[in-house]
C-alpha cells in the first residue's frame, strides 16, 4: 500500500424534497398529523468507482499530480462547504464511500415519525435534505420549511493510489536464513518454501508491484512440464523431476486486479478460499504426493 496520498475533489448536489404540504388558511382550527418520514441511502459502487475515479485522475493529471494508470482509493471525506447543514445519513454516506468494505451495491431505509401542527389560517410546507452524486443518493433526515435553494457542493477526499501486484521472483537460498523479508508468506504461517519436504534449493516467491493498472496481474498460471523453459525460474530447482513455473496474466478486459499473495498449504487440497482471498492457481505440488500447495490472492478493482 502506497504512503503517497493526495487531494483531489468530486461535486454533488444538495437540493430539497417536498414531503408535506397543507393549506390550512381558510380553517379556523389547528391540524395535527402524525407524518411518518423516509431516510433512504443508496449506493451503485460501479457507478461510484468510474465516476470517482475519472474525476480524480483527470484531476490530478491536470496538476502534474499523482500516478499514470493510477486506480484510486478514498482515505477521508468532507464537505467543504463549512456553512452548509448536512444530515447525519449523508455524513456517514461520505465516509462510507472510503471504507475497505464498500465493495459492492449498499441501500438502506429507515423510518420515523414527526409531529405536524398547522395553526389556524396557515399553511405549512416540509421539505427534505437530498443529496446525490454519481453513484450516491441519499434523503436524510434534515427537515426544513423555508429551505435553501439546490446547490452544487465540493467534497474534498484524501486519496491514495491502489498498490497491484505485476509478477513474483523466485528467490533461491542454501539455508532458512536466506530467506526474503519480503516473501510471499503462508496463510496459516506454515512453511512457505515452495520446496519444502523435496529437498533441493530453498525456494520463495517475492512479489512484484504497480501502481499502473494495465501492468497489474489478474491471476497467475502454473505450468507443470518435463522440459526446462528459457528464462522462467523453475520452482522445483534442485529436487528433481518436472519443471514447475508461475507466470502473471494481465488481462486488461478484467478489471479485479490482484493485490495480495499468500501460499496455502494444505493436507487435503483447497475446498474453500479464506476471506478475502478470491483466485487460486492450480495444486504447484500435484504428482510430488505430501502437502498441497497453492498461490492465492486476493484482488481490487482498478477503474
């Protein structure tokens, strides 16, 4: 993950519903209603994400800032418009567009009841706060009779740009201690040489970054053959029979891109992947007998 943040802004609009209105002026007696009030919050993430991350590139671009091919992530968010009033649904809608769970469509509704006095020869108009953005939409609870008029607001967000992994390297080593500090560790912190148990070189992967996301690998291929390949690292060095090789696939018509590697060893191959891991290569140890062994990853999704 990138240290490297920035400051990049995306514009919504505020504006008013009406949700109640009555013409009391020729009646002479108060009304009271109970007025039962809908708070919706509805978020596209696909929408959001390509709008999101449009404006933020081109932004940035145009101030000689940021990353080329850059996929970007919200840390923070606020409006900066200090004197406008806004409901807590739409405060916390903002913060959840920078969450790491907001991976996929959202949508809640809530309901409460307000009191409703018209006095005598009156009217009384409701309006309700709505705010919308590309992918966001969201009625909150802000009520008011004599709103403002719509308004175009700036919210500001801190980004950073999305870390993807582009390939692995194969490290070799005669003992444990030449082991990379920063290895393509096992999930469950068992051994993580690819050779273990078969003797021949100490084997580790070593992961590979971008922050360009057509560089970016969305999955990796094993290959499992009696020849050696010409400037592929063989997995197996040393300890005898078929080659074994990881090659990384970069698909640009896919847009989840890989971001983190494990390795998953198992007694009894993989039935189901660990959160949030979501691909897996074939069994790298199949035809050695003793442990399963697999690389896993899990994936962003660069717009």
């Amino acid at each position: 993950m990138s240290d490297q943040t920035y400051q990049a802004t995306i514009e919504g609009t505020i504006s008013w519903d009406l949700i109640f209105n009555y013409d009391n002026s020729t009646n002479s007696g108060t009304i009271r209603e109970k007025l039962t009030i809908t708070t919706t919050k509805v978020l596209e993430y696909t929408t959001f994400k390509q709008s999101f991350n449009e404006t933020i590139r081109k932004e940035l671009e145009e101030s000689h800032t940021g990353r080329v091919g850059a996929s970007y992530e919200g840390v923070t968010a606020k409006l900066l418009e200090a004197s406008t009033d806004i409901s807590t649904e739409i405060a916390d809608t903002l913060r959840e567009t920078t969450s790491t769970m907001f991976k996929s469509n959202y949508s809640k509704t809530t309901t409460y009841e307000r009191d409703v006095t018209v006095g005598p020869y009156s009217k009384l108009s409701l309006y309700q706060q709505r705010f919308s953005a590309p992918g966001l939409n969201v009625l909150g609870s802000a009520v008011s009779t004599n709103p403002p008029p719509s308004q175009t607001v700036t919210i500001q967000y801190v980004v950073r740009p999305i870390r993807f992994v582009s390939g692995i390297q194969v490290h070799y080593g005669d003992s444990p201690s030449w082991a990379p500090a920063n290895r393509v560790l096992e999930y469950s912190s068992q051994n993580d040489d690819i050779n273990a148990d078969y003797g021949g070189e100490y084997v580790w992967l070593v992961p590979t970054y971008t922050y360009n996301a057509s560089e970016a690998a969305t999955r990796f291929d094993l290959f499992i053959q009696g020849n050696a390949h010409p400037g592929w690292d063989d997995l197996a060095k040393g300890a005898g029979g078929s080659f074994r090789y990881l090659q990384p696939v970069p698909d640009a018509n896919n847009y989840s891109k890989i971001t983190d590697l494990k390795l998953y060893r198992s007694d009894s191959g993989i039935a189901a992947l660990p959160v949030p891991y979501t691909g897996h290569t074939n069994d790298i140890n199949a035809n050695r007998k003793k442990t399963f062994l697999y690389l896993i990853w899990s994936t962003a999704t660069a717009y």
